[in-house]
C-alpha cells in the first residue's frame, strides 16, 4: 500500500526520542532530554512582537510563493553584512524551514539515479531527503582525528561521472566540526574541476566558538558562487524553530526550480513567521552573541565532564550545541542482564536505566558514537551526566556467548516484480542477447536444479541468486550434449530498465532483469516447472502449506488474510504431525490416489514466521538469509513500532520479524530432525480457509463447490490485506499464465484430484488446530 520511496526511509530518529522522552514526562517519570535540536533560549523579543502586530494588522493570508519581498531583501542585507556575498532578489527563496529548503532543492537538481556525496557523520535527513528525490546518497566518512572534516582527497575518491551534489554542512550537526578557510579552499579547488554543485547547509553558522572565523562555502570565489546553494534560516541562530522559516540562496536556475516545487507544495512560508523573521534577520543582534557565550560555557563543562569517563573520547566542536562522544568502548558490556552492542542499545539503556535521553550515533553514520545536546539548562545537563557516568559504570564485562554472525544479503529490490508471460520468441531471442552482453566471464553463475523432474538452469551475474539458487534445489545432472528443460537469466545492473521478468513457455525460457532478490527468481522457476511438467509429466503444482499426519497429507490454501500461517504452525506443535512444504507442492496422480512431493532441498521462508514459530528464530541464525532488518529505521512491523521494549532499541544486531521482506533458506531437517519432516506424503485433505466471525468452524465441501472457489481464488470471509493485489486463481502466485486455456487446464486437474481428497472450508476465525485435529483423527 504504500510506496516503494517511503518504504525506503524511516521515521527521524531525533524527533521520535524527542517525543518519547515527552511521553515518558506526560507519565511522571523524570527524564534528562539531551536528544534535543534547539535552543532552549526564547524567541527575542523584538521577533516575537513582529509576530504579534502581522497577526493584528491581519497580515494571515497567503504571500508571494517565494516569500514576501521585505523578507527576501532582509536575507540577501544578511548575507552581504555576515558573509560579503551579493545576491539578486530572483536568486533568494524563502520556504517553511531549512529543511524544507533542503527538500526543494533535492526535488528541483536530482535526477533519477544522480549521486550526492554525504560527509559522515551527517544530519540524519540529507540521506532520508536524497532517497525521495530518487537519487542516491554516497556517504564518505570522516575521521575523528581529522576533525570530522572532509578532506579533498576524500571527495575527489568519491566523485564519478553520476556524482550531482555534495552536501557540506558548516558547523556540522552531529559533530560541531567546523570547517577553516584553508580546508574550505582545499574542497573548492577539487569542486572547481568537476561538474557538480555544492549544497551549503549553515544554519549554525552564527553558533562558533572560542574565536573561530566562519567562512560560507559560497564566497569563496564567483565561480564557487555559481555552483553553491546556500541553506541557512532562523531556527537555530535566533532560537524561532517553531516559526518555521528556512531560506536558500544561489543560481538563479535552480532557485526558480525551487519555487515551483514549492507552488504545489506548501504554497508560501506562513505569513505570521515571515513578519517575525523579517524583525529577527534586520533588528538588533545581540540575542545571537549572548547564546553562543552560554553555549560555550555548557560545551567546556559537557566535555570536561564527558572525557572524565573512562574509555571514552570526544571531539571538541568549534560550533552548533551537539557533541558527539565515542562510546564503543562499552559496546559488549551488561548491566542488568541488558547487553550493549551498539548505539542503538546503549540509548535504549540510558534511556531505561539513567532516565536520559540521547540519540544513537548510528542514526548518523556513526554507531560507535552517541549525540548529546547542550542546548538546555546547566541543572539538566549536570544532572544528566551524572546519570549517565553512574550508568555507565554499572557496565561489566558479559560472560562469554557465542554472537551470531548473520548470513545476510541486503538486496536493492526487496518486492515483487511486474512479470510479462506471453513474450515471443523475437522479443525473447533479443532479451537473450541482452543478458549475454552482460554476463561477462568474471561474474558469471551457473547451475541446474532439479525440480520435480524438470530441469531448469540458472544464469546470473548476482552472487546471491546463484547461492540461494544452490541452497534452495536439488542439483541436476545432465550430459554435455543434452539441453535443460527451461533457462533462466537473472542479470542486474542494466542501465535504464525496471525491474522486470519475462517469460517464453515456446522455449521455457524466463528472463529477470534488474532485481537482484531471490523472490522473483524462485516463483519464476516454479512457474516455468508448473508451465513444463503439467504437459510432460502430468504434475500439478499446489500452492498452500502441508504436513504428513502417519502418511496421509493436509494442505492449507487460502488468500492473504485467512490466519494460514498461524494455524499451520499451531499444527505442527502437535508431535504427530510432520513438516511437509510451506509454500508448493507437486501432486502426482494414480490408481486415485495424490503422491504430494515437496521439490525443494531448503525452504524459502518468511523469516517472520517467528512470530507464530517463535523456536525458528536460532534455526534462521545458521541459515542464509535475505533482507533481515539490522536497523530499526527500517522495521516494517507495526505492531513491534507500537513497543516500548523493541529488541533493536535494546541493542540486538537484527531482528527477524521486523519486514516481511525478509527470508531465510531454512533445512526442514533442522526443525526437528529426520522425523519430523517428510518429504512425499499421500495428500488426503485440502482445507480452504477463510475467516470471519459468525460462519461454522469447518464446512465439507462437494466437488463442484470446492472447485468453484479454488478457480476464483476467493473465499468468502477473508479478511481484505492492505494489497492492490487481486485474487489470485487456485490461489497459486506462481501461475505464469492466467488466460482460459491454461486455467481450464489448472481446472481439470484439480477436478481429478478432488476425486482423491476430503476439502472442507475451514474458518480460521472460529476454528483452530484443534477442529482440524477433529476432521484428520476424529477426535473429541
């Protein structure tokens, strides 16, 4: 449901902390906020009053798109005095934060694809805000010895021909590193010689300390001027983040840019903050010199305080009001039966543990690091570091334990992909010459597999395919001179196509272009082996969930929605029930009876299947696994969103019920050895399942009845998922070919097969294993 760019970025860390630590407040519970971006000094009150007459001369309708026109010539009368720069009125726009700033400009310069090289640590919405604009965040990390400062040599590394922008924020949010002029002219000069633009993020530009001269990147040169836009507002000089007010400055192209993404966006930056900005930028400045003195003063002491815990390093900032101590020291060690092993849990622990409130490092591109904010009071800040140095010293060395290495392949697409069946041998012989061109000898993988007698060879250029593909199937044997039944080409990595899969049934030949997870490839194959061994050897696929009860075989099938998943592994809690397939199976008919094979060596599993299989979890530890989520940022359960007590926060290096994208290739030897698991079974029910409040637990079904809601792939009752998908025929995914003749094909065969087995609509919201248990055992 929602979209694949959304899906990609999480929550801001910062300001979940931020409203956890309130909530906690709300509760009675006394917590130390140091996770906080903003002033604690108010708004000056020359500002506010501003504010106060716009609101009572009814200045509250909407402006000029780009900002009123006394604002903009205020900023551009700022830039001239603070930083000697010039600007035109159509080079200025003024929009609803610097944030928003930043956003437009993404939206108005990257192109699809287009890189922008992010220093690390950086503000955790460049790479979020990047990723929406459809480009691609290229991070380069500093170095703590260096001053948290991008080198020139770091940048001209990290610069190719997609390379569109590079962010330089100066002072930097987490690290208060500031940039010198000579190390500003050290990156210019590399920046001059390339084509790309430089994003000046300086908001905290007015925030230096101990006499540090602040350079904007832009007066640097005309020609650096040209290639710059230049991002500052009020929030943080001027203590207004609640205002709203950002502004950017630069060629006038790009500006324009802006401004129309802005005109179907939010229109105009309010009126009210605009009028309190416009007295902020050109009254009295003497607020701003009295902050950065305080803010000092809070720094020395935060860094004398921090450096006196043991192990622990930390940089001193030249600006902002953040500092950034490294803690890896203590990752590893316990307290209360809570181990640390990352920023993540060390927050998670001061948090629980010290009642204060910081932000994880790695939120940043930094996990061996923390951030803390001195932006509050010298009470709250001497309070919260005695509590974090008592904390901190209730750490101990843990007893030995094994950790878990996860064999984890993190793969671009994470979904599903349109798939194209009917292609003609033209098109096909032309994707064919496509994929060759692309699997060149240093990255070529091949292998056969044996699936249900149909042999099927895999070409790739994706390392993970070819080594989920060998754990997945059985391998075949075939001469030299002899042909497979069916090929198929994975290859990633061409430029300008989708993610996509075609299909030729004339020469069983599938084509995957672009999609480097192992999903696609799998259900490609199992259809290409449905599409070749109905005709060749008489074999129906079923797609649903099995078990051998002492050789009589079950099958559960039914739409998303129907509890399948669930109900099945509540079966298998039952001893006398064995593990057949979780996904397909292929049923041979005879002398009227169904020999059901599970044709799969491993078992590609959701590895969320915890959640109803919780003693899966250490089998998934030694298997190869595929997208399981190692960041909290990117949990896709809602359900674990909701928990205080989530395993990422408190530390864990992953967590296997956290996306649904994610799957292990499981051994079903391992569930429960040899006994536990059959690999053919004489299938003898299907139970269709649906679920709904008010029909019976289990209905039997005639034929004509079971077939008639097979063919539609519906059950009434089923709970609607949140899924544009439509019902699927059989409720079978993998079917390749959903026109009349093939499904006609699908329809004789189960005719035949209901001939063989007992189905019963089964409603799993009335009924449970135990009403199943009734219909295969007939007990009470």
């Amino acid at each position: 449901m929602i979209s694949e760019k959304v899906n990609q970025i999480g929550a801001s860390p910062t300001l979940k902390i931020s409203a956890k630590a309130k909530a906690m407040r709300a509760e009675g519970i006394d917590i130390v906020d140091l996770s906080v971006g903003e002033p604690d000094f108010p708004t000056p009150e020359n500002a506010k009053a501003a504010g106060i007459r716009a609101i009572q001369q009814n200045f509250t309708k909407y402006t000029e798109n780009e900002g009123i026109p006394a604002l903009k010539k205020a900023v551009l009368a700022r830039m001239k005095e603070d930083c000697g720069l010039d600007y035109d009125l159509n080079q200025v726009i003024v929009s609803p934060g610097a944030k928003a700033s930043l956003f437009l400009i993404f939206q108005a310069l990257i192109d699809e694809g287009e890189e922008v090289i992010i220093p690390a640590p950086y503000w955790v919405t460049y790479p979020m805000a990047v990723i929406l604009a459809k480009g691609k965040p290229v991070i380069v990390r500093t170095k703590e010895e260096n001053g948290f400062v991008m080198t020139p040599e770091e940048l001209k590394a990290a610069i190719n021909p997609s390379t569109k922008a590079i962010i330089l924020n100066n002072p930097s949010n987490p690290t208060g590193a500031a940039y010198s002029k000579a190390q500003l002219e050290a990156l210019a000069e590399v920046v001059r010689k390339e084509d790309v633009f430089v994003i000046a993020d300086e908001i905290y530009g007015k925030l230096i300390f101990d006499d540090f001269e602040f350079r904007s990147f832009a007066s640097l040169g005309e020609d650096i001027k040209k290639k710059t836009v230049v991002v500052n507002g009020v929030s943080k000089s001027y203590s207004m983040t609640g205002w709203r007010i950002g502004y950017a400055l630069g060629p006038a192209e790009i500006i324009n840019g802006m401004a129309k993404v802005q005109s179907h966006s939010t229109s105009n930056p309010c009126s009210i903050s605009q009028y309190a900005s416009l007295e902020a930028l050109s009254g009295p400045q003497y607020e701003i010199s009295k902050m950065v003195a305080e803010f000092q003063r809070r720094r020395n002491y935060c860094l004398m305080r921090l450096r006196s815990i043991p192990n622990v390093s930390c940089f001193k900032p030249q600006g902002a009001f953040y500092l950034l101590p490294n803690f890896s020291a203590y990752f590893d060690r316990e307290a209360a039966g809570v181990q640390i092993r990352n920023s993540y849990g060390l927050a998670y622990y001061l948090l629980k543990e010290a009642r204060v409130a910081i932000v994880p490092g790695d939120s940043f591109g930094a996990d061996s690091h923390i951030r803390l904010s001195y932006a509050t009071s010298m009470e709250n800040l001497e309070k919260g570091l005695d509590r974090i140095s008592e904390a901190m010293a209730k750490l101990k060395a843990p007893k030995k334990v094994r950790r878990v290495a996860l064999s984890n392949a993190v793969t671009r697409v994470k979904k599903s992909v349109p798939v194209e069946a009917g292609v003609t041998a033209k098109v096909r012989d032309a994707l064919v010459a496509e994929m060759d061109s692309h699997l060149t000898p240093e990255n070529y993988y091949e292998w056969n597999a044996n699936i249900s007698g149909v042999v099927v060879q895999l070409r790739t250029n994706v390392s993970h395919l070819y080594d989920f593909w060998v754990e997945n199937w059985y391998p075949a044997q075939i001469e030299a001179d002899l042909e497979p039944h069916g090929i198929i080409y994975a290859v990633d990595g061409i430029a300008g196509r989708e993610p996509r899969v075609f299909y030729n049934s004339e020469t069983k030949t599938g084509v995957i272009v672009n999609a480097d997870n192992y999903g696609p490839l799998r259900s490609l194959a199992l259809g290409l082996v449905m599409d070749a061994s109905e005709r060749l050897f008489g074999v129906c696929g079923v797609r649903g969930m099995s078990a051998d009860a002492g050789g009589k075989g079950l099958i559960l099938v039914g739409p998303p929605g129907t509890r399948k998943t669930e109900l099945f592994y509540e079966l298998l809690e039952d001893k006398r029930l064995r593990l057949h397939a979780n996904d397909i199976v292929f049923v041979r008919q005879s002398a009227g009876k169904a020999s059901a094979d599970c044709v799969e060596r491993k078992l590609f599993m959701a590895t969320n299947t915890v959640e109803s299989f919780p003693r899966l979890a250490s089998l998934f530890d030694g298997s190869k696994c595929e997208n399981v989520v190692t960041h909290k940022d990117d949990c896709k359960n809602a359900d674990c969103l909701r928990q205080d007590d989530c395993r990422l926060d408190r530390g864990s290096l992953f967590c296997y019920k956290a996306s649904p994208e994610a799957h292990a290739m499981l051994d079903p030897y391992w569930i429960g050895g040899k006994s536990a698991y059959a690999k053919r079974t004489e299938l003898s029910w299907i139970f269709i399942l649906r679920n709904d409040p008010v029909s019976p637990a289990a209905v039997k079904l005639s034929k004509d009845e079971a077939l008639r809601i097979l063919e539609t792939g519906e059950s009434a009752g089923a709970k609607k998922a949140l899924s544009p998908a439509k019902p699927q025929p059989f409720y079978n995914p993998h079917l390749l070919f959903k026109t009349g003749e093939r499904l006609d094909l699908q329809k004789a065969y189960f005719d035949r097969l209901l001939d063989a087995v007992s189905c019963y609509l089964f409603n799993s919201g009335a009924g449970g294993a135990s009403e199943i248990k009734k219909i295969i055992w007939g007990e009470e």
